[in-house]
C-alpha cells in the first residue's frame, strides 16, 4: 500500500508540483523554521516564542530519537529503480518518521494556536498539510513516515502549550526545569559529537541528532537565564524590530558561517560548538547585546531576584 501511495505521487509528478514541492519542503528545514522562531521570540511575542519553541524542541527530540532507535531505509534507497527522489540532499538521517513533517507539524500548529489573525492561521494550517505532502510527492519519505511525524508534532504542540505557557509565567521554575534539562542534553550532546569524531556511533542515526540537541539544549539554558535577568522586552518600534532581527539573524549566519573554513578532522566537534554557540547566543547574547544598543528594554525587577537564588 504504502509503495503503492508513492508510485501514484512519481505518476503526477511535472514541473509545477515539483516547484511547489521544493517550496513547501522548505518551509519544514531547519533554516527557514529558525528564522521563523527566532523572529516570533526576539520581535514579535517573547512568550508565544518561548511556547513554541519548547513545543518543537520536545517534538524533534521525540523524532530523532525514534530515528535513532528504527533507521529505517527511505523510500529511494528500498526501491532505488522505482522512486525518483528530488531535494535528496535534505534527506541526511534515516527515514522514520519524517523530520519535516514532525517540525513543520509542531511549529506551525503552535503558530495556529498562538496567534489570533485568521490569515496567520490560515497560513499555518496550510502548511502543516503541504509539508508532509511535499516530502511524499519529493520521493524521500513514506506515508507512514509523515504520518507520525504529523502525530508527534500535533500531539506536543495540541496537547503541551498550556504548560509550557505556565512554565513561562512561573520564571523560578522555569530556571529549575530548564537550566538542569538543558545542561544535561547539552552534555549528551558533547558526548555524541565525540563518539561521531571516534567513529563509534552511527553517523547517520546521530550527526543530525546532536546538532539538534546541540542548539536547543543551550538555547533552553540560555532562554532560562536571560528571563530570570535581563528579561528583555521585544521591541515595539517597527524599525527596532526589523533592525534587532536582521543584526541577530547576522550574527546566527556568521556563527554557522565557521563551517566553511573548519577542519574535515574535527567536523564533529566542530559542529557541536558552532551548534551549540548558536543556541545560546539567541536566547542570551544577542537579547544582550540589542538591550546594549537600545533596540531592546529589560525588566530589571528580574535581576534582583535571580541573584538572591544564585
């Protein structure tokens, strides 16, 4: 059945759906999801940001942990005579289940939920449908695959928003959560970049996998311990807020950048830095940074309590 969904999709493939295709797979990657969340936490709604960004974190560790466990081969490398796979160069990880399809899925069910404006939804719905489809339609994942990449994202972000609003309004618990379960996974991180650099794990089921906990890990740190600071206030001058999100984005760009000029011998270790440099340079230093150049304002009140619990 499942080969069966896949051969329909080679059938009708023709250079409009495969334009169509390509865009929607976009719109599910690690880079245009970044800049969306990014965007919403540093100058739109610093707690729906903070929300949605625990919901995806949640739900691409679930995925990449289920990948881990199945590696499970993709549709083009079981029937490589059959699939004519497209945009394959983002197919870096086994196939289930499907990694855009999880962040598209909990990412832009969480924006629909967030966000009041019908157009900001209407967005939204439509691509946690054309996601999946299109990685359906690109040749690189099952049915099933996307099926449960669907459920996992959904199910986060339906079903955990609440809490992770309350966590938000509760800053004291918020550092007690978030600092020990983000040290923790950054470690496991570490570990991971190592045992790839000694060529002892799995490079397809883990290089992926580490980057990802890599950046999220020690945002959640870094988020946890600007909120109980600085606490910055995104800014409510338009001018301010394309200003301190082209200059962070910059910044995320230079940091990810470094992969041009680092070393095949240590790509791993590399990356876990360059990784988890970025992760904490959005959720900490660069708030820092425009609050130094006035583009953001902090609730001082923060600071005072967070040094008598330090």
């Amino acid at each position: 059945m499942q080969l069966e969904i896949m051969l329909f999709f080679q059938r009708i493939q023709n250079p409009f759906f495969s334009f169509l295709a390509n865009l929607f797979s976009a719109f599910g990657e690690e880079s245009l999801m970044i800049i969306i969340l990014l965007t919403i936490y540093w100058a739109v709604d610093k707690k729906k940001g903070f929300v949605i960004f625990s919901s995806l974190f949640l739900s691409l560790g679930i995925m990449q942990t289920l990948k881990a466990i199945v590696r499970a081969p993709r549709p083009f490398e079981a029937h490589p005579e059959l699939i004519d796979a497209d945009r394959i160069e983002t197919a870096t990880g086994y196939s289930f289940p499907s990694g855009h399809s999880t962040g598209a899925s909990s990412l832009y069910s969480a924006i629909l939920i967030s966000f009041r404006s019908i157009w900001i939804k209407t967005a939204a719905f439509i691509l946690i449908v054309a996601v999946p489809l299109s990685r359906l339609y690109l040749g690189v994942h099952w049915p099933i695959d996307v099926t449960f990449g669907l459920i996992i994202g959904l199910g986060v972000s339906v079903f955990l928003s609440n809490l992770f609003a309350s966590i938000y309004d509760d800053k004291r618990k918020l550092r007690r959560i978030y600092v020990p379960i983000g040290t923790l996974l950054t470690l496991v991180s570490l570990l991971m970049a190592i045992l790839l650099h000694l060529s002892m794990i799995d490079e397809t089921a883990f290089s992926d996998f580490m980057k990802m906990l890599a950046v999220f890990s020690t945002a959640a740190i870094g988020g946890a311990v600007e909120i109980n600071s600085s606490d910055f206030v995104p800014p409510k001058r338009m001018r301010d807020k394309i200003l301190s999100t082209l200059l962070g984005l910059v910044i995320i760009i230079i940091i990810q950048g470094t992969k041009a000029v680092m070393s095949e011998k240590i790509y791993y270790l590399w990356s876990f830095v360059r990784y988890a440099l970025t992760g904490i340079a959005a959720t900490l230093l660069i708030p820092r940074l425009m609050i130094k150049l006035g583009l953001m304002k902090e609730r001082k009140y923060y600071t005072d309590m967070f040094r008598d619990v330090i």
